[in-house]
C-alpha cells in the first residue's frame, strides 16, 4: 500500500479542478502520522526485554531522549509523539493511546 492511497485530498487534478486541498502543514501533519503509525508497529512488535530497542523507537516517535526513569509497557500508541511530554518517574501501562495531534 502506498503512501498516495492516504493523501488523496494533494491531488493536483483536484486543485486544478477546483477542489477544497489543504496545504503544506496538513500534508506534514499526515506525514509525520504515516511514520509514527509505522514506528509504533515496529516498537509493538519488539520482545518485550528488549529494552533497549523500545528505548530507540520511543526517543524517535517522541523525539528526544527518554526520561531516565521512565517505564512505557506496549502495546503503546500514539498519533503524532512530538508533543508528548513525559517525565521522571511517569508509568504508561498497556494498551494506551496518546492522541498529542488530534487533542
């Protein structure tokens, strides 16, 4: 499945026809969903000691390093990660979904 079949609303032939298309920062906004939908999927998919690969995934989805003590059990979810803000010492059990874009 491609990326294009999710971002039907950039089709030119839609802007040139006239259509309502959204611009540049809702095509970064789905974009940047895409990629974290797919980092998500691979964090879920990680044995669950390995805790150095969550580790990685987790400071890619978010975006910076984790917070030493800071426990995520997956399965974890979230839509856009950059503007989570998780701190010393937080506990997210399993099965959450944090919705940072769309609230």
């Amino acid at each position: 499945m491609t990326r294009d079949r999710f971002l039907p609303i950039h089709d030119p032939e839609l802007l040139a026809a006239g259509e309502r298309v959204l611009g540049a920062e809702f095509r970064a906004m789905s974009e940047r969903v895409l990629a974290v939908s797919a980092l998500t999927s691979r964090l879920n998919l990680l044995p669950f000691d390995d805790e150095a690969g969550r580790a990685a995934l987790l400071e890619e989805i978010l975006g910076r390093p984790l917070p030493r003590r800071l426990t995520i059990y997956p399965p974890f979810y979230t839509d856009h990660g950059l503007r989570l803000e998780l701190g010393e010492r937080v506990f997210v059990n399993q099965g959450c979904t944090f919705l940072d874009f769309a609230g």
